[in-house]
C-alpha cells in the first residue's frame, strides 16, 4: 500500500493559498486538519498517511513504528 500526500497551499494540486469556496481545497484542508488516530497530530501537508478504513487517517511514520513495536498504541 502506497501512502498519500496532501499538497500543501498554493502547490501544484494543492488547495488555494488563500482560504475559498472550492469543495475540494475545503477537503483537503480537512483531512490535513484531520488528527492521526496514533499520535493525534494533524495529517498535515507533505507528510506521508494511510487512510485505514476502520480508524481513520494514520501517518506512515506512525503506523510504521506501530508495526514495529509490535502491534498499533
């Protein structure tokens, strides 16, 4: 499984710098706002997450550490 990134503002395939009405750059802003079910920090932009259908959104680092100590906090 390949992780997701979110573009931050104002990149290339990213949500508009400044805040607007576009149903996509609010869902963007969204999941970047969205806590990780592990660490409870942001997603934010540029960071590498998993989007685990029974928890919720993950950063990799996190769920890969979770992995490794055998088993999700």
């Amino acid at each position: 499984m390949a992780a997701g990134y979110l573009a931050g503002p104002g990149q290339h395939a990213g949500p508009c710098y400044e805040y607007c009405q576009h149903s996509d750059c609010n869902a963007t802003r969204n999941m970047a706002q969205t806590g990780c079910y592990i660490c409870q920090e942001a997603i934010g932009y540029n960071i590498g997450f998993f989007n685990d259908p029974e928890e919720g959104l993950v950063h990799r680092l996190c769920y890969l550490r979770s992995i490794e100590k055998g088993g999700q906090e």
